[in-house]
C-alpha cells in the first residue's frame, strides 16, 4: 500500500513546507485573476461572508479526492492505456474538465475550458513536484475562496464577462 500511495503521489514529500508554499502562490495567482476579472465587470462586491467555516469544510473534499482521484489515480490508469505521459495528462484534464459540467448552455463551455486550463496547473504541480500536496493545497485555497472573488451570486451576464472572469 505504501508503494502504491508513492506512486499515485499521496506522501509527505521531503521540504513538505515548499511544496504548501507553492500550493499557497499558485492559489494566490488563480484567485487574483479572478478577482481582477470580477472587478472589470464593474459588479464586483466585497463580501466577507462568503468566506465561512462551511465553505472552508466543504473545500477540503474536492481539494484532496480529487487530486488524489484525477491527478492520482486516473493518470496511473491512463499511463499504461496512452503509454505517454502527456497523453495520460491530456485525458485526465479533459476527464477533469467534463466531470464539471453544470448544465448545458453554451456558457457552460467557458466554464468547462476554466476548469481544463486549472487542471492544467493541477497536473503541473502534481508532475514536477512529483507529489500530490501542493496540488491539494491548491485547489483547497481555490475553492474555500472562489466565492470571495466572484461577483455577487457568481453570476456574470453574457459572454464578455464570463471571459473576463475564467
């Protein structure tokens, strides 16, 4: 088990501090795109209670599975099927990208390609560090604070702001 663990990425890597540092910068980078993005939309509101104990809870779940699930576990299954690592990649983000579909519109693209270009990051993270921890750390930060960034009720009107927000 503890081969398997290693191998998917799931240990405590030596310099366990660089790698929750790194997971904190590329957090830090994610969110101040966004929230630059939200502030060009001119609708942007500084609202403190969407950072609540709930929120934080709720993001320690796709924060760790699904790192472990899609940056883990699916890239050591698509490794022997693609036998390329950067194919394995490529299917694992697309993978990653469809499983957040939230509806079908076509605004639901511009979210869906978001979340391919973060899992791009997420996987990048995961490859040279060779461990899962600053990924995890990562998309924890990214989605206890997603909502901090965005617009009121997250809701961007039309294509311009949507763009401007992902």
């Amino acid at each position: 088990m503890k081969e398997y663990l290693k191998r998917i990425g799931l240990y405590i890597p030596v310099g366990v501090w660089r790698h929750i540092m790194l997971g904190i910068i590329l957090a830090l980078c994610t969110l101040s795109g966004m929230l630059l993005g939200s502030l060009l939309s001119g609708r942007y509101e500084l609202n403190w209670s969407t950072i609540n104990l709930k929120q934080i809870i709720f993001s320690l779940n796709p924060g760790i599975f699904e790192e472990i699930f899609y940056r883990g576990i699916i890239v050591m299954l698509l490794l022997p099927l693609t036998r390329n690592l950067t194919k394995a990649f490529i299917w694992q983000i697309v993978i990653f990208g469809l499983a957040h579909i939230k509806g079908f519109d076509w605004l639901v693209l511009v979210d869906v390609v978001s979340v391919m270009i973060i899992a791009i990051a997420f996987t990048y993270a995961a490859h040279k560090t060779r461990a899962l921890l600053a990924g995890i750390v990562f998309h924890f930060l990214h989605d206890a604070f997603l909502f901090f960034v965005q617009v009121p009720e997250g809701v961007y009107n039309g294509w311009q702001e949507n763009i401007a927000f992902y």
